[in-house]
C-alpha cells in the first residue's frame, strides 16, 4: 500500500509539473501589447530611406501616440533632420524642414495600435543584431522582441522597410501633442 501512495504521489507531482510548463509556454506565447504611446530611435540599413552611396543608415526617431491618431517619423542623416513624415488616419504628409516644403498623400497610414500583433503567429526564439529575441509574424510582418526586456529589436514589413531599434531607446508615455501638429506651410 506504501508504494502505491508513493507512485500515486509521484504521478501528481508529474501531473503538476507538466500543468505547470504547459502554462508557462502558453503564457510566453502571448502576443506582446505596445504601449498606446511610446517613443524609439531605429536605423535602417536596406529599403526604406537609405543611402547607398556611402552605406550611411538613416537614424530615425518614431513617436507614436495611438490617442492623437498619428505617427511621427523623423529621418535623419549625420545628425541632421531631412525629413519628417507624418502619417494620420487619412492623409500622409511629408514635410521637409529645411526649405519648409511639404507634400501630401491620401493615403491612410495611422499609429499602429497597441494590439497590432493581436493575431500574430510565435515563431520561435532567434538571435537578432546579437540579442536573444522572441519572434512574431503577423500577414507580411515579422516583429522581433528582446527575451530579456521585451523592447522591440527589429521589425520587417514585406522588405518595404526594415527597421532595427537602438537598444535602451524605445519610451513609453504620454507624447507631446505639438509634434503631431501639422506645419502651416502643409497643403491640408
């Protein structure tokens, strides 16, 4: 009888040690929710805006903020803001401030909300620029985020621009409203 209630015993423990690993998979698989908005400095090295020239990436500075409906994304060159995008709901504005020019397109590009990758598949955990990173694929997306913080690493959409965060710069809270304020030399 001793040895059945040793055996039962055993099988419990197994039982809630294998309840308790399927969990914590389950919960690691979760996808991760973005803070409605944040602030975070990338560069780009292929597609999008970069220089092939002489191989210079473009440092870019992306303010999102889910509340004003807008997306800020600042280009720069060797220090130097070139050119800003401003994409809200409707329209995309692409104003460059050093001649005080600006273009429009009606072409509705808003935040990405704080849900983007609600239904996006685990792959798995890969390395990326060095760092330990679990990744996410979402229709022609693919996320990569730190094992360790959980900041964005890099992500790719379609080829058509690929971004590679700086480490330590990704800032969630409240974004001042005036950096989604649209020039007045804009065409609206």
């Amino acid at each position: 009888m001793s040895q059945l209630k040793t055996i039962t015993f055993l099988s419990l423990i197994i039982a809630t040690l294998s309840l308790i690993v399927i969990n914590s998979t389950t919960l690691a698989q979760q996808p991760p929710i973005f803070p409605s908005e944040y602030t975070a400095l990338a560069y780009v090295i292929d597609g999008d805006m970069y220089n092939e020239n002489n191989q210079q990436p473009a440092i870019i500075k992306i303010t999102n903020s889910w509340s004003q409906k807008s997306k800020r994304v600042d280009y720069q060159f060797l220090g130097q803001n070139i050119f800003t995008q401003l994409h809200t709901i409707e329209t995309l504005f692409e104003i460059n401030p050093l001649n005080k020019t600006c273009t429009t397109t009606a072409l509705g590009f808003p935040p990405l909300p704080p849900n983007w990758l609600q239904n996006a598949t685990f792959i798995g955990i890969q390395k990326v620029n060095g760092i330990a990173c679990e990744t996410w694929r979402r229709d022609t997306s693919t996320y990569w985020q730190s094992v360790e913080d959980k900041s964005p690493v890099k992500v790719n959409e379609s080829n058509f621009f690929v971004w590679n965060y700086i480490q330590g710069s990704f800032k969630s809270g409240k974004q001042n409203g005036d950096l989604f304020k649209i020039p007045d030399y804009c065409k609206q």
